[in-house]
C-alpha cells in the first residue's frame, strides 16, 4: 500500500512537471496568441481535475466532508477541460470562423454542466470509502452530464476528423499526433472512469484514467516539437532533461537516506543540469539556424517565382518584338532585291554596292529575328513540328549545295561524304532539321580559315548520325560546357566574327531536343577544329 502511494506520488508530480513546463513554453513561444492562451487554460484545468481527484482519495474518509469538495471541484473542471479542449482542436486547424456556432454551443453547455456539478448535487450527491476506495454516489442528472461529455468531446474530435482527410500529407501530420493524444485519453477515461465505476462499480482503477492526461500531453509535445503545432521545437528536449532530473531528484529525497550518497547523487544531478542546459541551448542554436535557413529558403523560392514571371515577361517581349520588327525588315529585303534587279531603275556600281550591304545586313537581322522567335515559341510552348518521313541525305544534299558557294569564297573545301547503303526514312520536321545543319556549318565555315569541313552521316541502327568536323579555330574543355547555352560565343568566335550572337546554336540544341534526339560538341583544343554531332532517333 505505501508503495502504491508513493508511486501515485511520483505520477502526479511528474503530470504536474509535465504540465507547468509544457504551459511555460507556449505562453513564452507567443503570449498572445490566442491558441496558446487556450492551450495553457486546457492545461489548466486539466491539472485542476486530476490534482482534485487526487487530493479527495489522499485526505481519506476521515475527513469525508473535505474529500466531497475536492472531488466536486475536480468534477466541476472536467467540463472546462474538454471545452477547452475543444476551442484548442478548433484553432489548431486554423477554422474557428468555421465552426463559429458550435464554439458558442460548446461554451454554453460546457459552462452550465461545470455549474451543475459544481453547486448542486444532481450530479453528485455523495461519496463514501470502501476498503479504501473512494465511491462517488451519482445524482439524478449524471446520465446528462455524460451526454453533454460526451457531445464535447465529439465536439474536439469532428473538426479534426474532417480536416485531417482534406488535407494534403504535411498537414495531416500536424494533427494526427494530437488526434493520437486525444484517441487515447478518450478511451482511458471512458473505460476507467465512466464504464467501470457507474456501470460496474469498479473504482479502484480511477488513476489509470485520470493519469491518462500523460499520453494526451505527450503526444502534444511531440506534435510541438516535430510539427511545429505551437511553433515550439524545443519542447521534447527540454522536457527530456526536465523528467530525468525530477526522477534524479526523486531517487535523492526518498530513496536514498545516507548523506553521503545524497551528496554524491546531488553532485551527479547538478552535473547533469549542467549538460542538459548546454543540449537545450546547442538545441535552440539549431532550431535558430534552421528557421533562417527555412526563411532564406522562402526568400529563394520567391525569388525564384519572380524570376520565372520575369522569364516569362522576357520571352513574351521578345516573340512581340519580333513580329513587330520582322514585317518592315521583310519589307526593306524586298524593296532592296528590287532595286538590285532593276525594277526602279539602274543603279551605279557605288549605290549596288551599298544595296548589297543592305540586303546582307537585313538578311542577318531577319535571321536573328526568326531564331528569336524560334526560341520564344519554345519556351512558351507554343511551338509545335510538322513531321513526315524523310531521307535526311537529300536535306544535306541541299544545305551542301546552299553553304558551297560561301565555303569557296573563303577559299574553304565543302566536303559531302555522301553514304554508300541506303538510309532508312526518319519522320521529322525538315524545315527544323534542316536549319539546325545549315546552323552548324554555317558556324563551321564562318570560324574556319584554312582546311576544310566535311559531313558525314553514320547509321547507329536505332538513330541516325550526322557528323560536321572542321578544322577551324575549336574551343577550350570550359567552352565546350557553354557553346549551346543562348547569347554565349567561345573567344574565337568573338575574335573572329564579331557580329554573331550566340543564338544559332542554342536554336539548334533546342530543335534536336524536340526530335528527342541530342547535339554535342567535341574539340582537342583551341586551333585543332571541332567537331559537331547530331543524333537522331530512328521510329
């Protein structure tokens, strides 16, 4: 029996430990918020209830009187528990607007059922001891007051409920642990302190019910720490170090009665302290550290956002402008071709001349613009390939034919390694691929300036590879990374010709890719040529 008092005495210190300490870091997390301060009124008047119940077992049957008005008090606060258990479940899920009435219905019906039982003896007429148990005599209305329990701690459980199967899987995790709290100590209390002591008139086993609050509180602090239900980490640490150090204590007042070993034990506690401060502070350091990093991580994913809107707005401006300013460049391409041919007259040799320049020059610029608009379409998912069968050989043999001329001028050999065996048929867009060959040997002539540059093609059975080597000026292992990427030429590029921009390339990297195919660059090194190889899938 002494044992059994003392152990009862260890558990309700512990609950009370528990609890304060529990109550003391939400308060100081954010004294005003309004889910704290309801949670600390729950903890409240949860230690009110189980302390009350406890005291009117301790003080015993020879003070019959004083054990009645501590049991009428506990039972007077375990309305206000689950009320306010029930305006905690609410705000955690954030829907107090939500459930606006049903608040209103909790608080009346709880207020009222705390009175009755308070002040009347409808719920309560008495109590007596046998063989020291406690015995509560019921009143006529303890079947309303189970009712109205019971209808407030459906009360706490149905928002969650419902809430937790319509949220998404991070959500769920803040309330399932507090839900677990909240299963288990509704199942021990309806156990062992409803069905057994009305039902079977088996009391004995009250504490296993009352002392459930354990599991509701830990489960709460663990949701705190690992889901950030009040926004405090630190909880389960700190709560940690607290249990061990109240049982250190324990073990020093009651089980140990040498001094000496008291001392000992005091100085084995008071190192403990010692650390256990220091794991709580190393805790909080990390704890301040994670949060910058989850605020920098906010900020980035902004950022991010912004950026895309701003990718977007890019690309946009770009495919406007260049319907904008193709129309005109079209225009002055044609007016010039006409004045060349003679439709408005003869020209002198000077004024030819400068039409020529005109005409290569708007040649470029509706280039640029037509790969501008490539790459806009793109991005914005906009444009779409027109593909049919086709023998890629008879492509090249009109891209060889087109860049030959341009090839001589520079007093550059054109090489076509035309295929002995026949190709099999790949369905493509030609107008795309076409460009993206043209592109590539037109950067091969325009950065070569001696030698030669040849195309091959090689079936590799399931695709088809198409190979353009020159011996041209090449590019550096950091170049290589970078020669498709939009807007950036290799050093020799900018030496040699200093009016491309870095789009032809990237036009054609992103035109293989929506063949789902691949083009990549090799090089030995600045001076030693480079080599371009386009792949192909085969259907």
């Amino acid at each position: 029996m002494i044992e059994f008092l003392l152990i009862n005495k260890v558990l309700i210190f512990l609950i009370n430990a528990i609890a304060l300490w529990l109550a003391l870091l939400v308060y100081k997390n954010n004294p005003k918020g309004k889910t704290n301060k309801l949670f600390i009124l729950m903890t409240v008047s949860m230690l009110f209830w189980v302390n009350f119940s406890y005291f009117a077992r301790f003080v015993g049957q020879d003070q019959i009187y004083q054990s009645l008005s501590f049991i009428k008090i506990a039972w007077f606060v375990t309305p206000l528990f689950f009320l306010f258990l029930s305006l905690v479940a609410v705000h955690i899920i954030q829907e107090e607007k939500k459930y606006h009435f049903l608040n209103k219905i909790v608080l009346f019906l709880g207020i009222i059922i705390a009175f009755i039982t308070g002040f009347t003896n409808l719920v309560i007429e008495g109590i007596k001891f046998e063989n020291g148990n406690l015995i509560v005599i019921y009143g006529k209305g303890m079947m309303w007051f189970l009712a109205i329990g019971l209808f407030l701690m459906s009360a706490a459980l149905y928002p969650l409920f419902k809430k937790y199967f319509k949220s998404l899987e991070k959500e769920r995790k803040k309330i399932e642990f507090f839900l677990l709290g909240i299963f288990i100590f509704y199942l021990a209390n309806i156990i062992f302190n409803i069905a057994l002591p009305i039902k079977f008139k088996v009391s004995q086993y009250y504490y296993i019910g009352d002392y459930s609050t354990i599991f509701l509180l830990g489960f709460t602090a663990y949701a705190i720490v690992r889901h950030e239900l009040f926004g405090i980490k630190v909880v389960l640490t700190t709560l940690f170090v607290t249990l061990i150090a109240i049982l250190l204590l324990l073990d020093i007042i009651v089980f140990t009665p040498e001094l000496l070993i008291q001392l000992f034990k005091g100085l084995i506690l008071a190192f403990f302290l010692y650390f256990g401060y220091l794991l709580v502070k190393s805790v909080l350091g990390e704890i301040e550290r994670r949060k910058e990093l989850e605020r920098l991580t906010i900020q980035l994913e902004e950022a991010n956002v912004n950026l895309e809107r701003l990718s977007q707005s890019k690309t946009e401006f770009i495919s406007m402008a260049s319907h904008q300013l193709r129309t005109p460049l079209t225009s002055i391409k044609g007016y010039s071709t006409m004045l060349l041919e003679g439709s408005y007259g003869k020209f002198e040799k000077k004024g030819e001349r400068v039409l020529k320049n005109i005409l290569t020059s708007t040649d470029r610029l509706i280039k640029i613009i037509n790969d501008l608009l490539n790459i806009s379409r793109i991005e914005l998912g906009k444009l779409e390939l027109e593909k049919t069968p086709a023998q890629i050989k008879e492509i090249i043999d009109s891209v060889y034919k087109e860049m030959k001329p341009k090839a001589q001028e520079k007093n550059l050999k054109l090489i076509w390694q035309k295929p002995i065996k026949s190709l099999p048929e790949i369905n493509i867009d030609i107008l795309k691929i076409r460009q993206v060959i043209l592109n590539i040997v037109d950067n091969a002539i325009k950065y070569t300036d001696k030698g030669n540059i040849t195309i091959k093609i090689q079936n590799l059975t399931s695709k088809i590879q198409i190979v353009i080597s020159d011996t041209g000026r090449g590019f550096t292992k950091e170049e290589k990374n970078r020669v498709f990427e939009l807007f950036v030429r290799g050093r020799a590029g900018i030496d040699t010709f200093v009016e491309g921009t870095g789009i032809g390339l990237n036009v054609a990297r992103k035109f293989v890719e929506l063949h789902d195919g691949k083009v990549q660059a090799e090089s030995e090194g600045k001076g030693k040529g480079a080599t371009f190889y386009i792949e192909l899938p085969v259907e």
